[in-house]
C-alpha cells in the first residue's frame, strides 16, 4: 500500500481493547489490523461482519476507503466490536451527516460493559465463600 496524506482517524474501545483506525478515502476496500488481512486478524466470519457493519448500514461501498488499524489489549471479539466503533467514529470525520444513521444503529454509542472488580472479603467479584453452620 502507498503512503497517503490524508485520512480520517477515529478512536475505538470494547472492554480493554483500543482500535486507533485509519480511513484513507479512494481506496481499494482493503483493511489491514495489526499488519494483516482482516481474515487473518479476525478468523471468524461473524467478527468480521461485525467490524465492517458502519459500512453496510450507510450503504456507501466499503471500497471507497481503505482501512489500517492497530489494535491493542483484549480479545479478539473485543477487537472486531473495537474496529467498528472506531470504523464508525471516522466515517463520522469523513461524513458529519451519517451522524443520525450512525447512532441509530449504536455504532457511535461505546459499550461500556468492563469486567466487574474482585471486592475484598469475597472469592471473586461477588462470589462469598461457602457458609458453614457448625
């Protein structure tokens, strides 16, 4: 891929995972995470429709742009819900009037599910440990 000037950059985050994203307009419809095809980055075919949806609900052709992503922390199915709010959020830079269709579908709204923490006293986050009578 060649270096280009211009691209519209969006931030996003599922659980511990951060997606930093790319969009360079006039591409050929490829993306790269982390180095690789995103068939490789995320195997499973459900993943990588999930992080391609914003594309599909604007229904502007995908090969418009070419998207680069770095990904860090978490699983991968936190990184395909990750790429599609940071897909979502730079489509929204690129187009500031897919905002109502973007949010409609939830794609700019960050889900903010985390893993609870383990309290002290407790095995695990709400796990006491057994009761004994006698």
């Amino acid at each position: 891929m060649t270096t280009q000037e211009s691209y519209y950059y969006g931030t996003g985050k599922r659980k511990s995972a951060i997606a930093r994203v790319r969009l360079y307009p006039g591409g050929t419809g490829t993306v790269i995470v982390n180095g690789k095809p995103l068939e490789e980055a995320l195997p499973w075919i459900d993943w990588q429709k999930r992080a391609m949806q914003p594309f599909a609900t604007i229904a502007a052709a995908a090969d418009r742009f070419n998207v680069v992503a770095k990904i860090e922390g978490g699983g991968v199915s936190a990184w395909a819900d990750a790429l599609r709010h940071g897909i979502a959020r730079a489509l929204l830079l690129a187009d500031p009037n897919l905002k109502k269709e973007l949010r409609s579908h939830g794609y700019l709204t960050r889900d903010s599910r985390i893993k609870e923490s383990k309290k002290y006293g407790l095995k695990r986050a709400r796990r006491a440990p057994q009761y004994t009578k006698r």
